[in-house]
C-alpha cells in the first residue's frame, strides 16, 4: 500500500514538473483597445524590427523598451516561447515575437508606446 501511495505522489510530481508554465497575463481595455498586459495591467509590446525568436533592442531601445523577462526555470508551450538574446536576458515570446513594456506607461492600461503605423504595437487581443 505504502508502494502504491508513494508511486502515485512521484507520478503527480512528474506531471506538475513537467507541465508549462505560460507567463501570467491578461486582457485590458486601453486607448488602443482590447490589448495584452502583465498581470498588473502594464501593457505589452511587439517590436516590428525583431524576427521570430530574436529580441535585437538594444542600448536605448532596451532603454525605453524594458523586456518581459521570463525566468531561467520558466518552460514554454502553446504560443508562448522563451527567447534567449545574445546578452543572455531571456525574455517571453508570443507567437514568436518578443514582447516588451514601454517607459512612459507609468500605470496599468496605459499604452503610449501604442503606434498603429509605427514599429511598436501593443498586442490586441485576436492577434
């Protein structure tokens, strides 16, 4: 019986180390409608110059783009990628885009760094 119990508690363990751990976030209203944020409601970002799985902001851009980091122990799945940039920062990725905050949003559902015909965009939601 001990076995039994014992078998059982080592195949939860598995199962919950091996499962994704997404990064948590969530849908707010803003300016620029419906759009992704942090779970503390600070607008996140796509940058059209960076390539599916490659973050190249960098010096100032960095600056007034801080990255959506992602933990060394977080694990990707679904949409969600991790991607590791060449100064070893390791940032979240949706659907291949790495994502970013912007300087100026000081509050949640703040989105500033929002510019439909720019180069930076906040992920409305659908996308």
């Amino acid at each position: 019986m001990k076995k039994a119990i014992f078998a059982l508690a080592g195949a939860a363990m598995f199962i919950a180390g091996s499962a994704w751990a997404a990064p948590q976030v969530q849908y707010v209203q803003t300016e620029a409608g419906m759009v992704m944020a942090d779970a503390k409601g600070m607008v996140l970002y796509t940058w059209d110059r960076d390539t599916a799985g490659q973050s190249t902001c960098t010096g100032t851009c960095l600056t007034n783009w801080p990255l959506f980091k992602a933990a060394a122990t977080d694990t990707p799945g679904g949409d969600w990628t991790v991607v590791t940039r060449a100064d070893n920062e390791k940032v979240w990725a949706y659907k291949g885009k790495p994502l970013y905050y912007y300087v100026q949003d000081t509050e949640p559902r703040m989105s500033k760094g929002n510019q439909p015909t720019g180069t930076w965009h906040a992920l409305v939601q659908g996308m």
